[in-house]
C-alpha cells in the first residue's frame, strides 16, 4: 500500500523518559500506522496539531506515516517490522490496536477510533489504562448503534429488514451486534447478517442482500468499512439501499446518513497525547479520551434518488447537509 513520511522538528519540549533510551536525543522517531488508505485530512491532522504544539526548532522528530492493508495478520507483521525504528506508535482502529497490543509492548502507543478498548482487552479501565496503550475511543458508548437503527427508522417507518454489513476478523462486530440485536426488536426490526473479508467480496455479497430482500442497511465501523467508503456507498446507490454509517465519509461518497465522531477531532487529540508522552507522562497514567460530540450527517441527493422524504426532527439535528 502508499506509504508517506513526515519530517517535523521538536521545539522545547523535554526528551521523552519513556521512550528508547538508546536513541539518541537527536531526534524521535513518531510513527503513524493506518490499517487501509485514509483521506489526506485525517492522516495530516496529527501532523498539523503537532505543529502548532510548537515542535520546531532545535531537536529532530521524525513522524512516519505508514499504510498496511486492513487485515489482522498484515497490520502484526508490519508493526513488527517498524518498531525497532519507532519510539511512540500512533495506531488507527480496533484491528489495528489489537494488533499493535499483540506485539508493541515495549514502547508507547497511543490508539486511535478505536470501539471499545476496555471490553477488548486494550486497557484496564478508562481512567487508569495501565500499560503502554492510552488513545480515544471511537464511540461514547454502544448505544449509538441503536441510534443508528433507530434513524434508519425514522427514515423509513415501516423498515421490517436490515441488513449489517460486517468485516470478518474485526474485533468491534461482536460488542456492535450485540447492541444491534438489544434494540432490534422495540423497533420492530430483524437483523440479517453479513461477512465480508475483502473489498473484492463487496459486490457479491451485495447482490445477497438484496436477495435477501433488506430494507435498509447499517454498517459495522471499523477499518475495513472505514477504507472501503466510497465502494460500499456506490454500492448501496447501486441496491437502492437506505443505509446508515459510522463515518462521514461513506456518506460524502453517496451513502444516506452517518451517526459518528470527528475523525479529525480524534487526531488531533492523539497528538495531545503524543505532546504528553514526549514530555515525560506514561501511557498508563493519561485516562482514555472518548469523543464529546456524535455528528450526523445527511445526504439528501442520495435520499431524492431513493425516493425517501427526509424528517424534518431529524434534519433539524443534522450538522451536515449535503445536497
């Protein structure tokens, strides 16, 4: 996959107690893993936040962007093959953190959009993580997939079916099937499941859920439906399906709606985290961040086309509108 490296300069801040003591005090070495492609504004918003930390000057940090295919398997070798060039790992999404929990125990990392990091095993608790791993959340809580449903529902009042586009492996799918399937049935809905383990299966098991006869679709975040955006909303265009998502993106590229956090937001307070690691704090110390703000977003091209009257309650709570 493309790879892009960044060059910054640490101003003042103070040399890292946590970081490689054999690494000279020249320069630290930042290293940004995303598990697929991301959209050029998340992967520079660390970058920029950064910046405006003040690291230039004097001293050389070195942040590394890095792109390993979304697979558990792929994301284990690659953080493999970087971390003896790495001080401070930045790690994007579940499977990526997972993975990076697997094999980067000797170093800080800082996970980023990541379901739920308790439940998983990532860390202790939110408030004392515990070992090397702090980060932000990706969701304040699994509730959001009821919301999620339950948008869909008011959409489409008499929705019976709904179709849940899964990626195999991805470790947020149980704990989201699970709050799937706790606010289903007030809702009068039943849940069809789908698996999905590559972005060449996508079309094929499309053509199963309308087979299938859903009436709309919800979509597992994570890595895979993160990268796959624009495919999987070209794709429900394709199916005329009313289809609700986790990122803004999908919905930009033509998907319906998007229930879900700033992912820019997300960067930049991972690089706060990388600003306090760097000044001497320890993973285990800095309590996990959870987004404040769920944004909604709406694409109202893509309603017109499936023939769906937005309501007015739900626009009313829209921060994005796209026409």
């Amino acid at each position: 996959m493309k790879r892009r490296e960044f060059i910054i300069l640490l101003g003042a801040a103070a040399w890292p107690s946590s970081a490689h003591t054999q690494q000279s005090s020249s320069q630290i070495r930042i290293c940004q893993l995303f598990p697929g492609e991301y959209p050029e504004h998340v992967v520079r918003a660390l970058e920029k936040r950064l910046e405006e930390l003040g690291y230039v000057g004097r001293k050389t940090v070195r942040l590394r962007n890095v792109f390993v295919t979304p697979q558990p398997k792929a994301i284990e070798d690659r953080i493999t093959e970087i971390l003896p060039e790495t001080d401070v790992l930045v790690v994007w999404s579940t499977v990526g953190s997972v993975a990076a929990k697997k094999i980067a125990q000797s170093i800080p990392v800082v996970f980023l959009s990541v379901g739920v990091p308790v439940d998983i095993g990532l860390v202790a608790s939110l408030n004392r993580p515990g070992g090397n791993m702090t980060g932000v959340t990706f969701e304040a809580a699994t509730e959001t997939y009821g919301l999620r449903l339950q948008m869909l529902k008011e959409i489409i009042p008499k929705i019976r079916k709904v179709a849940v586009l899964k990626a195999k492996g991805d470790p947020n799918v149980a704990h989201a099937i699970a709050a799937l399937e706790k606010a289903a049935p007030s809702l009068g809905i039943q849940l069809m499941q789908y698996e999905v383990r590559s972005s060449d299966e996508l079309p094929a098991v499309f053509q199963q859920i309308e087979q299938g006869l859903a009436d709309g679709l919800i979509s597992i975040a994570g890595a895979f439906t993160f990268t796959n955006s624009t495919q999987i909303a070209l794709l429900t265009q394709q199916h005329r399906l009313p289809s609700c998502h986790g990122f803004r993106d999908t919905v930009v590229a033509g998907g319906l709606i998007s229930l879900g956090p700033d992912m820019v937001a997300i960067a930049i307070e991972g690089a706060n985290f990388v600003d306090k690691i760097l000044r001497g704090a320890k993973p285990a110390d800095l309590p996990v961040e959870q987004p404040t703000k769920m944004e909604v977003v709406i694409n109202l091209k893509t309603a017109k086309a499936l023939g769906l009257d937005i309501p007015a309650t739900l626009l009313g709570r829209a921060d994005e509108v796209i026409e």
